[in-house]
C-alpha cells in the first residue's frame, strides 16, 4: 500500500466524502451529489457549477456540496473561493476528514500564492490527527509541510509515527532523506538517498516532491543523481523534465535548461510552458526564439496580461515600437493598475511623434507607486522632454539628495538651467550629479557640451571619450566629440566623422533615457 501523492484536483474526486454521506442525504441531494460527481469526473466545470449554485440555494447547510464547490473553484484556479468554499464545509461538518484533506492540498499547491499556506496546511493535518490519530494520509503530508517549513526534527517525528510498511515507500523515503540532510545527518541521509533512488517504486513525483528542498540545502549532488536516475531508469514525465529545465535556468545554464524543457514539450503545449521557455530564450539573448514562443502563447490564452507585457518588453528591446506600443498598449488594458506596464507602454509613447501621450502613463505609475523616487525621476525627464521646465524642475528638485534619483535629478537640472541660460548653474549641477555617479555617461556628454562652451577643450576631450568608452553608440557624445575635433583642427576630425556616421544610421530612438530609469522585469 502506498502513500497517497498530493494530485492535481481533477484526480482527487475519490477523496470527497460523497459515498459515507450519501446514505443520510434524501433521495434528491444524493442524485443531485451524483450528477455533479459525474460532471466533476469529466472535467464540466461549468454544468457542476450551475448543478452545485442550485443545490446549495436548495440545502444550504450540506458540507459535502461545498466541499464540492471547493472541488470546482480549485480546478478553476480560483484559490481564495475554494479555500472559502472548503472552510464552509468544515464549518458545517467540523470533523469532515474529505473536506479537510482537500482544504490541505489547496495550501499545498498554491503555497507560491499564499506566504500563509504551508503553516496553514500544518493546522489543517494537525486538526485532523486531534481526531483521528493513526491518519497515515494526515500524518504523511504532516511531515511533507513541515519539510517544506523548514522543520526537519517535526518531519522526522511525523514519519517515525507512520506504519512501518508506509515508511519503506518512496514519498516517505523521500521526506526522510531530505529531512536528515536538513538536520546533518549525512551517513543516515546519504544511505537513504541510496534506498530512494534504486526503489522499484520510484516515480518522478517522488522526486519532484524534495527538489526545492534539496536546492535550497544546496545539495547539488543529490540534485545531479537525482536527474541522472530519472533518466537512466526512463521515469521522466513531461514535469519532471520541465522541473530539471527550470532547475538548470536558476543554475544560469540556459542552453541546456532551454534543450530540457523542449524536450517536456506534450501536444497541446500549455501556455506556462511557452512562457517557461520564453523567458530562457530572453536571458539566452535569442529576442526573436522568445517573441517566437510568446507569439504561440498569445495564441492560446490572447487575454494573458503577462504574455503582452513580455512580448511588448521584447519589442522594445529590437526598437519594434510599433509591436511595442500594441502589445503594451493590450496588457495595461488587460492590467490597467500593474505600475511597470503603464511606466512601459509611457517610456515607449514618449519616443514618438506625440511624445505627450506617454505622460498619463508615467503619472500613472507615480501614482500607483508614489514613494519610488524613481517614478518622479522619469516623470521629470518626462515633462522635460516635452518642453514643461517648470513641472520638471517641481519633480526633479526633491530628489537631489536621494542616492538613487541624485545622478539624474542634478543632470536634469543642469540641462534646464542650461536651457535658461545659466551657465554657472548648469556647471555646478552637472559636477554634482557626476559625484553622484562617476560613470553616468549622459552627464559626461552634457559635461563635455559645457565644457567646449567654457573653451576648455582638453577637459571637454577627456569627459566625452570616457562618456564613449561607457557607451560607445552614444549619439550626442559622438556628434559632440566630432563638433570638437573640428572646432580644434584635430587630426582624428576624418575617422570620428565616419564613426558619427554609424551610430547616426543606427540611431531610430528619439529618447531612451526614460526606458533606463527604472528596469523594467518582463517576466
């Protein structure tokens, strides 16, 4: 006899109380339970639902309906309703084990939603053990959350208090090995890690089961043995094989995390999957293999907020502005209060011929995000740009001290106080904002601008080289080091000006100072 394994809610049905209880219902809630047990079965969520709605409204205070409702809210991925749905259940049938083991599963799979769930989950076993004692089921995912919390002296308790024959079995060997890791003791753990991997029984889900825990114990060998069973028993499963792709994406190895996970690839492709191997594409630096994969998400799930935030970051990055500004224009649609999609889809309509439109967006984000200095840093740049001085100058000014907005608020400054003819202003805040940040390579250009004006052409030499050593396709810092070689007869005048003559055919940007200012996570 094995230990039943946390599945999917679609596989857990036999686990619902429905035949202990159906003998005490009347004869038309048991055919209503039937009917919507058979609807659950094969996968009509929607029909159970209405069967479930008209149920509840007609026998109100029925635990196994809720539990039911769970059940469907669960498959739905509607967390917060089936966790009120299974907590109604118990409410009205306190010791319904059914509702309760369900309620346990929900927190275990959404533990990634909930920063609550894994101690929520203990509370939930350890109500149903208050009760029934000798659950091997209760006591078995007992052990399993606190694992995951950390606690390896309460897993190993857990275990210990299960039949002997349940300990010999995979998910438990699996618990006890990772547990004995956490607790140091290695001989002990290392020879049930031996045990565990040569079991006749073993399953990918046995594994799959201690990988977080053993990643974040750091046992790579484990982790490496663990995979290389998998493979050399031929027990992958397609979420194996996307767990060890994920696996090697947090190791930084991309090429082979990307090869792994085409390989977990099943007919049809799930839509997290194309976004799993989007984001590799991304940090692997192929755009185009990461526009190729959202293009086929985009497909399957067009209202997806994510896939149109990624694919517009991607657009923007191959200066597709146009792509850019649809696909963004869609997600901030989709998620009109996400900060970084509005800052995104602002920085990008600021680079066109209305560059004004882009402002809403950039107040949006400082008003959804009001104490990141860096949204009033952009939205000065923003209002520069169009030509507000007076409100850039508002948004700039509280921001000259901060260390993070410092460099860029005293630069702006400058550049207004430039523009308003004052030299000495100009002067002294763009030496504040170089202070701030030596390595600013616009500031270094607008240095170098003064600099020439002030008639010192050696010092305006040296700040707009090291400007085009940061950034060499800087178009200002090329066209104002080519102004300067001419206007001093230097020699280097003829090869800057076909250097000038590259960055300016590579140029199709108005602006990208707003698309540094605040680095936009596409995933």
């Amino acid at each position: 006899m094995r230990i039943t394994r946390i599945l999917e809610f679609l596989l857990f049905i036999h686990f619902l109380a429905y035949p202990l209880l159906a003998q005490t219902v009347p004869q038309k809630l048991d055919l209503r339970l039937r009917q919507i047990q058979s609807l659950l079965q094969q996968g009509n969520t929607t029909e159970a639902r209405q069967h479930l709605n008209d149920a509840i409204h007609e026998f109100p205070t029925e635990p196994t309906l809720q539990n039911f409702l769970g059940v469907v809210e669960a498959q739905s991925g509607n967390y917060a309703a089936a966790e009120s749905a299974f907590k109604k259940a118990l409410q009205l049938s306190p010791r319904y084990t059914g509702a309760a083991v369900n309620l346990g599963r929900l927190y275990q799979e959404n533990s990634t939603k909930d920063p609550q769930a894994t101690t929520k989950g203990i509370h939930v076993y350890q109500t149903i053990l208050s009760y029934d004692p000798v659950s091997a089921e209760a006591q078995y995912q007992l052990s399993v959350l606190s694992l995951r919390n950390g606690q390896y002296l309460a897993a190993l308790t857990g275990l210990s208090k299960l039949p002997a024959e349940f300990q010999q079995n995979p998910p438990a060997m699996a618990v006890k090995c990772a547990a004995l890791s956490g607790t140091a003791q290695k001989t002990q753990a290392n020879a049930i890690f031996g045990q565990f991997l040569i079991h006749p029984q073993l399953t990918a889900d046995d594994w799959i089961l201690i990988l977080p825990i053993l990643e974040k114990q750091q046992r790579l060998d484990w982790i490496q043995r663990g995979f290389d069973t998998l493979s050399n028993r031929q027990l992958h499963t397609p979420e194996s094989l996307r767990q060890w792709g994920l696996y090697l994406e947090r190791q930084n190895e991309f090429n082979h995390a990307r090869e792994i996970l085409e390989k977990s690839v099943t007919n049809p492709i799930s839509v997290e999957l194309l976004l799993d191997l989007a984001r590799v594409a991304y940090k692997q630096r192929d755009l185009n293999g990461a526009l190729g994969y959202l293009a086929h998400a985009r497909e399957l799930d067009p209202r997806n907020f994510s896939i149109h935030f990624f694919f517009g970051i991607i657009c923007v990055e191959l200066e597709l502005l146009i792509d850019a500004t649809k696909s963004l224009e869609k997600a901030v649609s989709l998620n009109p209060e996400n900060p970084y999609a509005n800052y995104a889809l602002g920085a990008v309509l600021m680079q066109s011929s209305d560059s004004r439109k882009g402002l809403p967006y950039i107040e949006k984000y400082c008003q959804l995000l009001p104490k990141d200095p860096r949204g009033h840093l952009a939205l000065g740049a923003a209002y520069f740009q169009v030509g507000e001085q007076l409100l850039a100058s508002k948004e700039l000014t509280p921001l000259v001290n901060i260390p993070l907005t410092a460099a860029g608020a005293n630069y702006y400054l400058s550049r207004i106080a430039k523009l308003k003819g004052n030299q000495e202003d100009a002067y002294r805040l763009i030496q504040i904002s170089l202070n701030a940040n030596p390595d600013f390579s616009d500031a270094l250009v607008e240095l170098g601008q003064l600099e020439i004006r002030r008639k010192n052409f050696t010092a305006a030499g040296k700040a707009l080289q090291k400007a085009l050593e940061l950034e060499p396709d800087n178009f200002l810092g090329n066209m104002h080091l080519l102004r300067l070689y001419q206007a001093s007869n230097d020699p280097r005048a003829e090869e800057q000006q076909k250097r000038f003559d590259e960055v300016a055919k590579k140029r199709t940007e108005k602006e990208k100072s707003l698309l540094r200012t605040i680095e936009v996570r596409p995933y």
